[in-house]
C-alpha cells in the first residue's frame, strides 16, 4: 500500500508534481491587492502532501497555495 496522496483537479483529473493548470475562477489573494484571473495557466505546480491544495508561483504572487477545486489540469 502507497502512501502518496492523489490530487485532483476539479473535474477529477489527477494532477502530478510539475504540472501545468488553469485557474476556473477568479482568486482574491489573501494578504494582498492582487487578484488572479480565471483563465490564467500557472506553471510546475508543487504538491504539498495535501489533496486539496497546491504550490505554485506566479508573475504576481511568488510561494502561493492554491486549492484544487479551483483548478483544471491544461
């Protein structure tokens, strides 16, 4: 038995580290000004241990966590 965990994007598909995904949704950033806009592809996410979550940078936020039900694998 594995113990790695499987991330899912919103539509159920299984994102793996490094993979490229689209925002569905607009996202407010927490402690910031900066909205990220729905459409936009972020690169090489990182997989935290968390099924429900992400890392990954962006041109506005670097070091953010997305959650995943917001997400579709591009």
């Amino acid at each position: 038995m594995s113990d790695e965990v499987i991330v899912r994007d919103s539509n159920g598909t299984q994102i793996n580290e490094g993979d490229s995904v689209t925002l569905i949704k607009d996202l407010k950033v927490k402690g910031t000004s900066e909205t990220i806009k729905r459409g936009t592809l972020v690169k090489n996410v990182r997989l935290n241990g968390n099924p429900g979550e992400v890392e990954c940078n962006t041109k506005q936020v670097k070091g953010l966590v997305l959650k995943t039900e917001f997400l579709k694998k591009a």
